[in-house]
C-alpha cells in the first residue's frame, strides 16, 4: 500500500509503497523514524445510472418473493442476481 510519511527530525515530506505490516516502523534517510501522515480522502461522484443497483432483481412485494427463485435468480456468492 502507498503511505505518505513525515520525518521527526528534518521534516522530510515522502511517500512509500510498504507492506501493512510495515507501515508504522518506517525511517528517514536520516535515521530518524516516520511519522505517518493522515490526510483527508478525495469526494468521488458517481453520477445516477453508474451505481451498482439491484432493483431490478431484488424482490419488490410478497408475490414477487414467492415466484423469485422460478425467474433464473441464483446465487452469487452472498448476493442473489
């Protein structure tokens, strides 16, 4: 993963492509250990149309429910398309 990082000592701004379990025990070029920085993430719109939807599937009312499985609905890992 991609982590940005400030050094304590010389306040050396970076950013590293580490593993998880490496993320917190990260040093300067200096010798001195990083401290990761938290920023805020980016807003990303998705404009209607483009979300993923299952109203077209998803039952609707108790008789839509009785007659679901008779529609070719089957089971996709813990969702039913």
């Amino acid at each position: 993963m991609r982590y940005r990082y400030r050094c304590n000592r010389c306040n050396e701004r970076s950013e590293r492509n580490v593993p998880v379990d490496q993320r917190d025990s990260q040093q300067c070029e200096c010798g001195h250990a990083l401290t990761r920085l938290f920023e805020p993430t980016i807003a990303i719109h998705i404009p209607d149309g483009f979300g993923a939807t299952f109203d077209p599937v998803t039952p609707t009312d108790s008789t839509q429910a009785a007659t679901w499985h008779t529609e070719q609905v089957r089971p996709v890992g813990s969702r039913m398309i």
